[in-house]
C-alpha cells in the first residue's frame, strides 16, 4: 500500500476493523496485532479504529457515497458533453472550411474571408538537383532557432545541419518591432561567429510562422501578430525589409535573403524532399495551421493560371465571422476573452498547444466552483493564467502514468487532488485534446478532399508532412486526428509524414530550390512583360500605324497598314457560284462556294488541300504559280466546272501592295517562301498567265485578299460587327476597317476601307530592341530573312517551338535541366515543334506529355525537369499572347476613336492553329486584351471554315457592289476585257 502511493512515510486510518468475537474482546489480541504490524511496517503511522455500528451502517454509507458519485457523474458529464462531438458535426465543420478555402481563393470575397488563403510564390519543390551552403531563420514561438544548411545532390544526395537555439524573453516579444529584429541579428551574428563564417554572404530562408501576405518569395507583409507576439510597428511592415535594416544597423555581415516563408510551408519542403507526394503541410503545435499546393487557375488573386503555387491558408482564423459559434463552448469564449487578440484565430484557440491547457483550467475552475473538485477549493495557483501547460494534458493522458503519477503532477501546480479528482483531470485533458484532434482533421479533411477535386480523380493519394509538439508528443493526437480524416474523406488514402527536421531545414531547401528558380527565371524574366510594359507598346504600335497610314511616312514605316480595296463586310443580300483559293503555307486551299437565298442565306462549301513542296517554295515564282494553276485545274475537273468562268477570290497570305481589288504586289515573302521573281510583281497577273499557258480552262479572278481580310469577311458573314479580322498560326497579322479620312495612300475621304496592318514587321526599325532577349536574336539570325518580321519572330507558331528549344539548350548546358545533359536531338533546329508546347501546356496530361516528348528528344527528364520545361512553354506562349493582346489593344482603341464612342463593342474575327490548338492561348488573348482596353466589349469569333471562305465572300461583296455591266459581262451577256476592268474599278468597288 505504502509502495503503490510512491511515498516514504505512510499515514493511514484503518477504519473499520471486525473479527470474531472472541478475539476482538481478548485484552491482548489487538495490542499484539497493533505492535506486530508497526514493527513489519516501520514506515507507516497507522491508527485502528473500532467499528462500533457494524456492516448494516457501512451498507447505507456505500448507498450515499454512490448517490453523490452520480450526481457528480451527471453534472461532470454535461459539463463535458458540448467538447463531444459528433460525426455529422464534423462534418458540418468540414463544408463550412470547404466554403472558406473557396471564399479565400476568390478575389472579390478574399478581403473579407477568415481563411486567408495567402500566395507564398512558392511553386516547386526539390527534385534533388539543389546544392550548396544556406543559412535559415526559423521564428514561430518562444525559442529562434538559426540554422547552417548544407545540401549535397546527385547520387549522395543529403542535408547536414548545425543549428542553434536562442531565446526570445516576453519583453523582446512584446516590446518594438526594432529591438525584435535587432534581437534577432544579435543571435545570428552569434550564429555566425561560432560557426566561423561571418565574412561569407549566404542565401538564406526566413520561416517567420506569422500571417504574412507576399507580393513575391522574397517579400512578406506581417498581417497580425499570434502565438503571444506583440512587437509594435511590425503590422503592415514588409518583415523581409525590417530583417535587412536591423543587419544594415549591426554593419557586421550581410546576407542574401531569398525567401520568407510560413513554418508551415517549411515542413511541407521538408518532407517533400523524401517524399515528392508531399503536397500539403500542417503544423500542430504552439500554433495551428496547413498549406498545400493548390492550382493557379484556382488563385484568383494572383496572375497567371499554370502550374501550382502553395497557399498558407492561415486556417486559425476560421470561424472569425461567427461560423462554428454553434460548437463553441463557454471556457472557449472564456479563453479568447483573456487572450491578446480577442475575437480573432478562432479555430486556433480550439485546437492549438497553446490554448488547450488554458481551456482545461478553465473547466477545472468551474468543477472546483461546483463542489466536484479539490473539496470544491480553487486555490491560488489554478486561478493563476496559463499555469495549466498544454505538455501537462500530454503527461495527464499517457497510458502509462497511474492515477497517483497524475496525482504528483497536478501536487506540482499546487493543487491538492484526490484519486478521485486525477480520474477527473484526466477525463477534461482527454476531452479538450480529442476535441481538438477531430476538429484539425475536419479541416484537413476539406483540403484533402480539395486536392483530389483539382486533380479530377476518384481515389486520392497524398502526403501529409506534419511538425509541433501537439502532433508529436501527445499520446492521442495523431491517431484521433487521422481517424477523422479517414472518416470524412473516405476516398483520399493520406500518408502522415513527420518532419524530423523541423520547419528550419524546409527554408533552407526553399531557399534552395527558389535559388534554381532564380537561375531559371534569369532566363526568363525578360519574357514577362507587365501591364505598364504592354500599354508602351500599345502605344508604340498605334504610332506606327500612324506612320503606316501616312503618305509621306508610309515608305519607311514597318507596319505598312496596305489598303486592301475591301469597303464593305457582307449584308446579308450576297449570292452565287465562286471559286476560293487559300495559298498562305505548305499546303494549298481550293473551294467552291455556294452562296444561295432560298429561304435564309445560305453558304454550301466543297474543298480540296494540296500540297506545296518545299523545292516549288524555294523555287521560282513561274514554277510556283503553275503550280496553283494545276492544283485549280484538277479542281475544277474533279467539281465538273471547267467550262464555267466563276468569279475568284484569291486568298494570298503575304504583304501585297494593291491599287486595287484584283491587283496584289508581293512586297515580300514570309513563312519560309522564297520563291525567285515573284517580289514586286503582281501575284494575279502571274496566275493568270499560268492558267492562259494551260488553255485548258479560265478564270476570273476578281478579288486578291489577305487571309487576315478572308477572316474577317468569313466571321462578318456570322456577325456584322466584325470588323478586325486576327491571324494567330503559323504566322500572324490583323486587318480592321479603318476610316478613309485616315488612310493618305488612297484617294477619298468616304466610307471605310479594310487595312492589312502586315504586323509582323513591327519592330524591324528597333522599337522593340528593349523586350528582345538573347533567344529571339539566334532566332533572326538562323531564318531565312534576318532582320525582318522580328515581332512576327516573337508570337507566331512558326517559331515559338524553336524558341523554346534555344531556352532548354541554355538551361541545360547550365545545368538547370537534365543534369547537365545536352543530346543530338535538342541540338537540331526544328525538332521542339509548337505544336509540342501546346501539348505540354495541357492541364491534366501535361507534364506526361512533356516526359513523352523529352525522351523522344534523347533526355531522361525528372519530375522536376518535366516541371520547368512546362514553364518554360507558359511563358513564352503567354509573352506572345501579351504581345498580340498589347498590338490589338492598339486597333481596338483606333477603333473606339473613329467612332468617337466611349465604350467600344466591336466583334474580333480569329483564325490560325495556335489560337485553335494551344490549350491556354485563347483565354490569355482574351484576358489581357479586356485588362488593356477596359472601355471596350469585344467578342472573339472563331474563323470555322478558314480565310478561303472569307476570299468568296470578298468576291460575293465585290460582285455585288459591281455595276449592272459587269454583271452582264461576268453571266457571259457581255464579252470584253476593257469593259470588264473599266467597270471593275476601285472607286466602284
């Protein structure tokens, strides 16, 4: 007895003591007994008391003892009933942290949601590849840990770590912003010195575990103080900025800060270097919270939508506006009361180590008010604030502590228990701690169920990195904490994976992997263009269609803005029987077009491709056109039409100086053409003298147009607002109708004109040298016309593979990609197509489709690499997207002018493969073209049957505007060729 109460000196009272009568009535018996029992157990006062009522009493005394048991029982029972919480409970707390996560993400209720949902501009993890020495900072409580971090790669791959641990006093904690960070330089300088390298400047990772919101990885703005923190003129302050001038003031060293990141996040870097399923980090500690990787297309507060970035949900806030109030306790309430930031990190204060002990003391003080513990006396260490540690509920509810160990601890805070009273403590530790266990796995639940939503599967498998001494140390946390998350996300299969390191090491491979980044950004960076920088070359472009429109500019200007001779997009009232050619690339469009009016308008189209071979570009013009002239013949032998004369529209896809609508000048070729002898004649007179020399059958051709003009007419059949008309392809180009007043080069100043800008040689004077990278200029010098059609060489199809290609070469030789690998492969010209980019840039199948088609180039690329080739790809398509959104703004607001309006609405006729095929092109375009001209409602329509179409419908105008002569003479009424052009003028057109 006196060994199972752990003491050296018993006192104890035998109550009750009965035998026989004859040996309780002997004189001697019980003093031998007395005297026998002391001498066996020398250490025990024991005093024997005679029962003097008998058994009969001792019944009715266990009857009132079990009475009062169950009274207690009941009211200890409603006391803890609220903390019990049920699986549709849970539940409830899982949607409503579902709709907050949702609410944070959004931009328009983001300001004000509880759950932050903060962009840490973290959007990679380690691949294995990161090397070399970092310093990390790692403040999140009462202790600053500052951290050496050498990091080895390749095959030995591994991290060693010399770390120490500073402490932070109350009244530094609490003091000014500037003796904190000075504080802190103090135990870095300290750091430094006794690791003896003061005089180097290393990269280094800040885990601040504050509410932070960041602008970039290198950038945080303390949002509030938690965790007992209230250091003055640190709220609203850049965190980073205030680390840099607390060193300034020390002068003694400088660092290279790289990144500020959430603790969280670090214990997610952290385990994600040995585990890459590792997307989501929660810490249960001190604090509470969870990041996780989440989409950017979900990110609406931040531009861009590829790829992931991990967002700090600073999920303690949850239940701020009221939303969990229904599970929220009167101790809760008492808690939050007396804490330093009342009514905020509501959720926190219901499952952090931080407040958990404080909510059992407060549960304690009301069982002591109601007489059911401590003989009903509270004492003056129980009213003491935070006397009740949360490591005491760790101790209280471990399996192997006996009551009388529970007793002892309770002893230590001055409280003087019972056996009884220990089974009572116990029992208020084990509710407060599952409580918050289940409520920290509703939560997670929501994430988790998240995550396998974003990645449209039906069954989810993931890891959890998970750090703090809530998770670690108690005896029950974890277990009841993935029991709910089982529960509530049934098809999610969640790995935990404790970090053995600590959120200092997840800095440090932050800073790490930020610095590859960095490296690959340095590439990159000139490829992102900002607002302000796309709004200049608005403005440079509407000054070169300016000069283009101007006769006496025109000859040197680089946008050439060409009269077309198209005055009018189609009415509605346009019919009859044309043939269309569409010659723009390697192959070759033939069509016959129908256009009747029966009951509504009608348009029935038959067509044919034929190729162009590369020797027939590349050789001379007469070659090419007959050509043209053979492919037309077998058409119109293979449609029965080769004695019919059908008027033509010809659709010829490269800059042509015209006088008129059936006259096209070849300016010159692009799109790899080099046909000889065909720049600066007339591209319809060539093709009538190829179809003569066949005399096999004839032509009229009425019309030479643009295949951006052949877009415009095609959409302006669909919607008679159109009135731009967008080539993204191969090449690129746009046309509008412009205002005859503006236009110098022709005659008149009535009506409209449609105007081929021929934007691709924008730039070919140097306006454009300041966005030009290094990747643009091999591109120009290894085409076959360097120097020209630079802004062309910067956005179209054609050569957005190619670029990207030059990109991975450098990277690689870098020893950014493939671990230094370069094969044959990656070095020819022209083997990373665009259509590769479009592939990679899928949403779902991207990066598989990215390791497909790196190994078909030789590479054995990682994850990782997979990663930053897709990268790569995004920014280079979304530079050209910006580009082409920035050149059409300009059009869009000559428009607006013209009109004199102060909202333009306007239709935006597209066609060519890029905008068609590139997952992600359109929406850019779109996007950035809204952003750059807000006062403008445009609708993109897509060009469905091609610009061949549109060459007919030029035709169909053109023969409709035509005088009642040459209708006679096109039904055949009418023979004479002068008659034909004399009223087949421009100014009739």
């Amino acid at each position: 007895f006196a060994g199972g109460h752990g003491c050296g000196q018993l006192s104890a009272r035998v109550k009750c003591l009965r035998g026989s009568k004859a040996a309780l009535c002997s004189p001697r018996y019980a003093k031998r007994l007395h005297k026998v029992v002391r001498r066996l157990v020398p250490n025990c006062d024991v005093r024997f008391l005679l029962s003097t009522n008998g058994s009969a009493r001792g019944a009715a005394m266990v009857t009132a003892v079990a009475r009062r048991l169950a009274a207690q029982r009941k009211e200890i029972d409603a006391v803890l009933e609220p903390f019990l919480l049920s699986p549709e409970t849970l539940r409830e707390v899982k949607n409503k942290m579902r709709t907050e996560l949702e609410y944070g993400l959004k931009r328009e209720t983001q300001g004000s949601a509880t759950v932050k949902m903060l962009p840490t501009y973290v959007c990679g993890t380690p691949d294995g590849t990161e090397k070399g020495k970092f310093l990390a900072l790692d403040l999140g409580g009462t202790n600053f840990r500052v951290l050496l971090v050498k990091i080895r790669s390749g095959r030995r791959k591994s991290v060693r770590m010399y770390n120490k641990i500073f402490a932070i006093p109350l009244e530094i904690m609490q003091g000014t912003g500037e003796e904190l960070f000075d504080h802190i330089v103090h135990c870095i300088a300290d750091f430094l010195e006794y690791m003896g390298i003061k005089g180097a400047r290393l990269p280094l990772g800040f885990t601040f575990s504050f509410p932070c919101k960041q602008a970039s990885i290198d950038k945080g703005t303390l949002v509030g103080w938690t965790k007992g923190f209230k250091a003055t003129d640190c709220e609203g302050e850049d965190v980073v900025d205030m680390l840099r001038e607390a060193i300034k003031r020390r002068n003694e060293f400088d660092l290279d800060i790289v990144a500020v990141v959430n603790d969280t996040v670090g214990t997610m870097m952290t385990c994600g270097y040995e585990d890459p399923n590792c997307e989501i980090g929660l810490i249960a500690g001190t604090g509470s919270n969870v990041c996780y990787m989440e989409d950017m297309k979900n990110i609406e507060i931040v531009e861009g939508n590829e790829g992931k970035m991990c967002i700090n949900t600073e999920w303690g806030g949850f239940g701020d506006n009221g939303c969990i109030d229904n599970i929220r306790t009167e101790y809760d309430k008492e808690v939050d009361e007396g804490s330093l930031n009342p009514g905020k990190q509501r959720y926190e204060k219901m499952t952090s180590g931080m407040y958990l002990g404080e909510i059992v003391r407060q549960i304690l003080i009301d069982l002591t008010k109601r007489g059911l513990l401590f003989r009903g006396q509270i004492s003056e260490s129980l009213r003491k604030r935070g006397i009740f540690e949360t490591k005491f509920l760790s101790q209280i509810e471990s399996d192997r502590l006996a009551l009388l160990q529970v007793r002892q601890i309770l002893q230590q805070l001055g409280l003087d228990s019972t056996c009884e009273d220990s089974i009572i403590v116990k029992e208020v530790c084990g509710a407060v701690s599952r409580r918050a266990a289940q409520l920290c796995g509703a939560g997670l639940a929501a994430i988790v169920e998240k995550k396998r939503e974003n990645r449209g599967v039906e069954h989810l498998q993931i890891t959890v990195g998970v750090d703090g001494t809530l998770y670690k140390l108690h005896p029950h946390f974890s277990r009841v904490l993935q029991e709910t998350v089982k529960e509530l996300a049934p098809w999610c299969d969640v790995t935990f994976m404790l970090s053995e390191d600590g959120s200092g090491k997840g800095a440090a491979l932050i800073t790490a992997v930020a610095k590859r980044l960095r490296n690959i950004d340095k590439y990159l960076y000139a490829m992102r263009l900002s607002d302000e920088t796309l709004i200049d070359i608005m403005a440079r472009f509407r000054r070169e269609m300016k000069n283009g429109l101007s006769r006496d500019f025109n000859p040197t200007a680089t946008v050439k803005m060409l009269p077309t001779f198209v005055r009018s997009i189609p009415d509605g009232s346009e019919k009859g029987d044309f043939i269309a050619l569409d010659l723009g690339g390697s192959y070759f469009r033939i069509l016959r077009v129908k256009v009747s009016h029966e009951k509504k308008q009608t348009v029935q189209m038959e067509s044919e491709i034929y190729n162009t071979p590369e020797d027939i570009m590349h050789g001379s013009g007469t070659r090419l056109f007959d050509h043209v002239a053979e492919c037309l013949g077998d058409f119109m032998e293979k449609q029965q039409i080769k004695d019919k004369k059908l008027p033509v529209g010809f659709t010829f896809s490269f800059p042509c100086r015209q006088s008129k609508l059936d006259e096209g000048v070849l300016i010159t070729w692009t799109k790899r053409f080099k046909a000889s002898g065909v720049e600066g004649a007339d591209v319809v007179k060539l093709l009538n003298r190829a179809i003569k020399k066949r005399g096999d059958y004839d032509a009229d051709i009425m019309a030479v147009v643009n295949d951006t003009v052949g877009t415009m007419m095609t959409c302006g059949f669909d919607d008679q607002r159109c009135e731009v008309g967008l080539i993204i392809g191969t090449g690129t180009n746009a046309c509008y109708m412009e205002e005859m007043r503006h236009i110098d080069l022709v005659e008149g100043d009535e009506g409209r004109m449609c105007i081929n800008t021929e934007w691709g040689a924008f730039g070919d004077d140097g306006s454009l040298e300041d966005i030009r990278t290094e990747f643009d200029r091999e591109i120009d010098r290894g085409s076959l016309n360097p120097g020209k059609q630079l802004f062309e060489k910067m956005v179209s199809g054609l050569y957005m593979g190619e670029l990207v290609r030059l990109i991975l070469v450098k990277m690689a030789k870098e020893g950014l990609l493939f671990e230094g690998r370069i094969t044959p492969e990656l070095l020819t010209k022209g083997k990373f197509e665009t259509k590769h980019v479009s592939a990679i840039e899928k949403s779902k199948e991207g990066l598989s489709k990215a390791k497909d088609i790196l190994t078909r180039l030789g590479v054995e690329p990682s994850h990782e690499d997979c990663v930053a080739v897709q990268h790569v790809c995004t920014i280079v398509s979304f530079r050209s997207a910006n580009l082409v959104a920035a050149t059409l703004g300009a059009i869009l607001c000559q428009l607006r002018d013209n009109k004199g309006v102060g909202r333009l609405r306007t239709t935006v006729g597209v066609d060519g493969s890029l905008y068609k095929m590139h997952p992600q092109y359109a929406r850019r375009l779109h996007k950035t073209t809204r952003r750059l001209v807000p006062d403008s409602d445009v609708r993109f329509l897509l060009s469905e049957s091609g610009s061949g179409k549109g060459a007919a419908m030029v035709t169909a105008v053109a023969y409709r505007l035509a005088d009642p002569l040459l209708l006679a003479a096109l039904r055949g009424q009418r023979k004479g060729r002068g008659l034909r052009r004399r009223c087949f003028s421009p100014a009739t057109v």
